[in-house]
C-alpha cells in the first residue's frame, strides 16, 4: 500500500509568502504579536453620564401661533437649508376648517396652491360654501424640495411640526389632501382613503377628520373626484 505523502513544508510556506508579496503586502501591520484566535471583548457601554453629555438638547417649541409661525420662518427650521423659496400658511388663525397639504406646488409663486391644484381646491371649497379666505391651509413642508416630495429622513421632523401647528389651531375639522398629509394622524396613517371620517382628541380640541386625495392627483386621474367629493360631504356635514 503507498505510504502517506510526505508535506514539504518550507516551500508551502515560501508559496505564500510570494503571493502575498505580490498582493503588495511586504510588512506587518503591527509590531506586536496578536493572537488571531483570541476573543475580542465587547467595546463597554459608554456611561450614563456621557450619554447625556452626547445628547443634543431638544429645544423647546414657541407655544404661540405668531412665535410658531416666525421660527418656522428662521434659520432654526429644517427647511432652512434647503434654499429655496418658504411659503407661509394661509388663512385665519380661528377657522373651523384647517387643510394639510404636503408641499408648495410646482406653480406656486406668492402663495400657497396659486396654481392649478389651487384653483380645483377653490372649486371644492366652493361647492360646500366655502372659500379660501376662511379656511386654513399649511404644508407639511414650507419649502418645495428639489424632487417635489418629501424625503422619509425628513417626514417624521416636518409631521411633528405639523402637529405642534394644528395644536395651536384647534381645528374643528380637519381635511388631509394626499398621503404624506393623512400621516399627520395615527388614525388615518397607512389606511385607505375610503375610510370614514374620524374623530379625535389630540390637538385640545375634538376634531372631525377626515383623509382624501390631493388635488395635484385629481388633475391626474379626474376618476377619483367623485370619491373625494363624497370626503368632502362627509366632513362637511360633521357626522361620524
């Protein structure tokens, strides 16, 4: 029977200190000997304290309409970098009706909704006895961003906003044009816009609301403004 293959050691060794020769590798990396299959030990937790030095300080705020609305007009806001053109929210500060949108529009040059999306929400309003002047309306975002949606690194920040704003409304009814809008709401978040209106409790008032679709997509599939008109009844008639 053959013995057992004799291993020449040396020249396996000496292959591979070629190959990594010509890989590039002609040193060591450390002058230290390091054991390659030792353990290594989790890095520790970094302390209660510094944690708490690490944490950026949450400022507080303005809990006034007009201080709100000035600090959203700052340097301080998220938008501010973003170098473009901020449109402030229209309407008055006590009207029965706050809508949410979720940017300017394309079109938008003074005000809000000037373009065509505007001009059919003008016409929505109208058909209930209603006009621009005596509704509110804001966006999620007070700038357009360059792709014209907002980006999800973005959306939680501006949505927490948007809260803070509705709270210093106190909006009795309450309509969301789109799906960035409809977030605003735990209760209409993530659901159709077939749902019914809801009812709640979060911005120190009871409020009717109510998710449906944002002109802008109206213009483009004018199949759906049947299903919005009927959003539209249904908040305007205050029943759940």
């Amino acid at each position: 029977m053959g013995g057992e293959p004799v291993q020449d050691w040396q020249k396996a060794i000496a292959s591979t200190l070629e190959w990594w020769r010509d890989a590039g590798v002609d040193m060591l990396v450390e002058d230290d000997v390091r054991d390659w299959l030792a353990r290594t030990p989790p890095p520790a937790a970094p302390a209660a304290a510094e944690l708490a030095v690490a944490a950026p300080a949450v400022e507080a705020l303005p809990d006034t309409l007009e201080a709100f609305v000035e600090w959203r007009m700052s340097d301080a806001a998220p938008e501010a970098g973003w170098h473009m053109p901020r449109f402030v929210p229209t309407g008055p500060a006590d009207a029965e009706w706050v809508l949410v949108t979720d940017v300017p529009e394309a079109e938008d040059s003074e005000t809000l909704m000037s373009g065509p999306a505007g001009r059919l929400l003008d016409k929505m309003l109208a058909a209930i006895g209603l006009s621009r002047e005596s509704v509110h309306l804001l966006p999620l975002a007070w700038t357009r961003p360059l792709t014209g949606r907002i980006a999800p690194a973005d959306e939680a920040q501006l949505i927490e906003l948007a809260r803070h704003h509705l709270s210093l409304l106190r909006p009795q009814k309450l309509f969301l044009l789109g799906q960035s809008a409809s977030r605003v709401l735990a209760e209409t978040n993530g659901e159709s816009l077939t749902n019914p209106i809801r009812a709640v409790n979060q911005f120190n008032a009871k409020t009717l609301a109510v998710a449906s679709f944002h002109p802008r997509f109206l213009l483009e599939r004018p199949a759906a403004k049947g299903e919005a008109w009927k959003h539209l009844l249904l908040l305007s008639r205050g029943t759940e």
